[in-house]
C-alpha cells in the first residue's frame, strides 16, 4: 500500500522536493536547479529523474508512492493545465499528463503555488484544524491562497486569490508590476513598505533610525520596535492598507482564519497591532471574529501543500 | 421515480413558491404571508401545510418529490443551520431538521436566499452554463451571491458573499444599515444611487431633470438616457464603486461572469457602461475578461435556485 508522497515546489531559481508519509512527516527534503533554459524544457525531465533517483535511494517501488505534488509559480487550472508561468518559460501545457507520463504513470496533482503552500499551512502549519482559510504571502509581492472547505479555490483561469492585485488606492502614480495603479501589492509587500517608508521619511523633517541606513521591511518593524515615531506611521500606513484589503476578502470569503506568512511575517505578532484595527473597523459584522495567525512553516509550506493536494 | 422538485424563497412579506419538474419548468408558482409573529414560528408549518396542499392539488405522492429547497434571508451555513434572520424573527435553528419532520421525512436543503438566487441565474438565469458566476443584486441593499465549481460557497459563518458590505469609501460620514462607514451598499443600491444623486445635485448648480422631481435610482437612469448631464455624473460615481468592487471581487474569486440583477439592473446594459471601464482600469489581467450579464429571471430567481439546490 502507498504510504509514501511527494511534494515538489517549483521556484524560479530552485526546485524544493519532499518526501513524506502519509501524516505529513518529512522523510527526506532537498533541492534541485531550476534549469529555465530552452522554455523550461527540462524542469520536469529534472524533477522525474530526482523523483526516481530518490525512490532508489528509499528502496520505494512505484506501489509505494500515493503520488507527486507540484506547485507551479502561475495560474494552474483545476485539471491541472498550467496557463502560463513567465519565470520558468512556461506557455500553456498539461502539467499532469506530462509528468504523469515522466513518471511510469504515477499519479500527479498541480497547482499554482500560492495556493498549494495555503494548503501546506492548513495541513501543517498556522492553520492547522482549519477547513476555511485565506493564506497571504507578504514576500517580495504579495500572495494569496484561498483554501474553502479544505480545498483550493483556483478560479475559472487558475487566478483565484490574487489578492496582491486587488485595487486599494486610487492616487497612486507609481506602477505595480502587473501594470495597475494602486494594488495593495504596492504597500503591503516588502518592497511595498520600503516604498511608504521612503514617502513618510520624505514627507517629514522628524529624526528617524531609518534615515541611517538601507529602509527595508525589517529595519522598519524593527524601528516599529524600538518606538521610532516615523516606523510607526509607517506600519500604520501599511496596516491601513492590508487591514481593510483583508476586511474585503474577509466579507467575500468568510474565512475562519487568516494566515499571514512570507519574509515580512518574520516581523511577528506586532503586524497584527496595525494590521487588526483597520480589519475590526471596515470588515462585515459576520466576519470580525476571524482568526489571524503567523504562517509556521516558511519555505516549506509549498512542498507541504504539493503533497497534501495527492492525498485530498 | 421522483420527477418533481419544490424551491421556496422567504421574504419578509411573502414566501414564494415553485413547483417544477427535473428541468428546471416551472410547473405552478404561488405565494403565502409570511407570519413573522412568535419569532417566525408559523413560517416552516405554513410551508409545509402549502407544499402539502400542492402535492394534493397536483396529485404527487411523496416519492414523486426529490425535495424542497429552502432560501432564508440571512446566514445559513453549509449544514442547513438558520444562523439568524432577523426580518423572519428567527434566531439560530436547525431547518434541515425542522422542516424535513414538518413534512415526513422530505429531503431538505436551506440556504441563504442571495446565494440560492444565484444559483437559480446560473441554471435558468443570466448565467447559464457557467460554473464560476458572482451574483450581485442591486436592490434597496446589495447582496451578493457566489457560486465556486457549481457550488453555493457559504462561507464559515454563512456570510460569504456579502459584497454589499466591502469598504470602498474611506471618506464616509453616513453610516450603513451594517453600522460601517462606505460600503459598497452606500452607494451602489438603490438607495445608494439616490445618495449620489443628491449629492451631486447639492455641489453643482446645473439645471437637472433630476431637480424636478422623486430623486430615484430609476429617474437618475431615465435621465442617464436621457443626456442629463448630472444624472451622467451620479451615473459615473456609482460605476467607479460598483466597477472597482466588483474588480476586487474578481481578483479574488477569478469567477467566469457576474450576474447584475435587482431593481436598479432594469435599467439594463446602460449599466455596463459605467461600470466596465473602472472594472477593466482595476481588476487584475487574469479577471479583465470577466462577463457581465444581466439577471433574467427577476425575483424568482430564489425559487429556481432553491429547486436546484435539492437536484445537486
């Protein structure tokens, strides 16, 4: 009987690989170039023969393995057709078939991988016993996956939860990179707090810490920390914005919890302090109790959600 | 074989009710008072002794029936649990149960009556042959029907979908019936449209049809076509909130087409033009080809989706 399962996260640069049991415990974990080259030709080629050199080493037989998981940086529909993913030099294909066909016929699931590392959170991480869930990534961008009663919701083109890209500010000038003006990716992701920082820090005269040396997202939580008067606007300003963002999904979505995980989580609980009030004060009655919670298993979560998309 | 299929919709005045065969025909539709004295108590008998008198009248057998299917104005969640509705007196309430036992062990399903209505677009209505549709209904409110995978997507508490109430306006002074301040309800219901037109009339002194008499959101679209040149401004104003909501809307769910129906949507495609262009402006690229559509099936769009409830 299968008792085994894979989970694969493609990423831009690296492709992370899991094995797991069934319980969701990490046998093995590791990783392998993201070869792009040629349309990304060879990334599945590459995952196969890792899956296969793996299976070997674990002495597993095909009759072992439950299947592979995979998520794909893009829209991957409900078939597991991806649309298209521009950092690996994807254009539309079946992702399922193709690897299903690299791997003797080994069962495979797909899925955009904002989306399958909510599903790892769910399964092993900060939203663990919960069957309803939004997880935002607040990385570089920012990421959603929305998980309704204990699956993904990939939306009809393989875009549902986009949430970095929901409109949120009518007077901005600057360009998100999707070409819009004013997504709450343009505040809300690291990138987005060192863009208010640097407008706070110009629009006042007030000593800061951040006027002595690189703004990021740590050095202002940081600051936030420290009482730093400017940091606090800030992460006011940045509250503010991620805060009714997430009041909109919430009265769409009625979540049970909100997972808030990506580089800009390793902030802490203190996100919540300017994230919460801006939600209680504009999100609908019905869902003002939602739960927040610090995304736990960082890097990971997409090899958990991969694997976890096999056994559902 | 069962061949028949009851769909009840209660309002706060009335219960509408239909009869229909497996395809969706409508076979009779009546209507009762809904007595909403004794907390609602005489609402589910009278159902009841209704769809009984039906069967009578009709001379259907209880095998001939695959059910009846209930839509309630407020939350029910994914088990048929009333979580409350207020017009009806109703607190928290097992109508499953209740009701099935009302009428001999019957199959039953409940649901909240802005999802089931639209779940009655996509199976007769505007929404025919989609399986990811968003519902909004413009009327004295905004409610706001969501439909995942052919699915009623209920939402934790029984609140998902109440699009009516997302924050578009941080620059509120009048509350909403919620108690929040600039919900998408403020301004584009009925009454929301009214709101618009006064204000605008207020700020400008330009002559106005509108000036001269009941300030309605029917007269302001009649003016609208009319060329009324503050009427086209009130227009313009409700479109950037309806248009970005609904955008908001789409970057989250990624649905297939929206469905706009209520009272104000009589006032037909002219809708579109106001709000398609800040939907397009701010809606996420993957969403921008979303449809729009026009309800069709008017207020017995709850009893269709409550019919097809049961058949799912």
């Amino acid at each position: 009987m299968a008792n085994h399962v894979f989970g694969v996260d493609v990423g831009g640069t690296t492709v992370k690989l899991g094995l797991f049991d069934l319980d969701g415990n990490v046998i093995d974990k590791w990783e392998i170039p993201t070869r792009t080259e040629n349309g990304g030709k060879e990334i599945l080629p590459d995952i196969a023969k890792s899956i296969r050199e793996k299976m070997k080493e674990k002495e597993l037989a095909a009759q072992d393995v439950a299947g592979v998981g995979v998520g794909v940086p893009g829209p991957v529909d409900g078939n597991g057709i991806v649309h298209k993913a521009v950092n690996l030099g994807w254009e539309q294909f079946d992702l399922k078939k193709e690897l299903t066909g690299l791997l003797g016929g080994m069962r495979v699931e797909g899925g955009n991988d904002a989306n399958v590392a909510a599903l790892g959170e769910m399964w092993k991480g900060g939203g663990q016993g919960y069957r309803n869930l939004v997880a935002v990534t607040l990385g570089t961008g920012v990421g959603g996956g929305i998980i309704i009663n204990g699956e993904i919701m990939t939306g009809s083109n393989g875009a549902g939860g986009e949430i970095g890209h929901i409109h949120v500010e009518d007077n901005e000038t600057e360009r998100c990179g999707c070409g819009n003006l004013g997504c709450l990716e343009e505040y809300a992701s690291a990138t987005g707090i060192v863009r208010l920082a640097n407008r706070t820090l110009a629009a006042s005269d007030k000593e800061s810490v951040l006027r002595n040396g690189e703004v990021s997202a740590k050095a202002v939580f940081d600051a936030v920390k420290a009482g730093d008067k400017l940091a606090v606007e800030t992460a006011r300003k940045f509250g503010e914005y991620l805060g009714k963002g997430l009041g909109v999904i919430a009265g769409i979505l009625d979540p049970e919890i909100i997972v808030i995980g990506g580089g800009v989580s390793k902030a802490g609980e203190v996100l919540f302090e300017y994230i919460k009030p801006p939600f209680e004060r504009t999100a609908f009655q019905g869902c003002r109790n939602t739960i927040f919670a610090l995304a736990t298993l960082g890097n990971d979560a997409g090899i958990y959600g991969a694997a976890k998309m096999v056994l559902d």
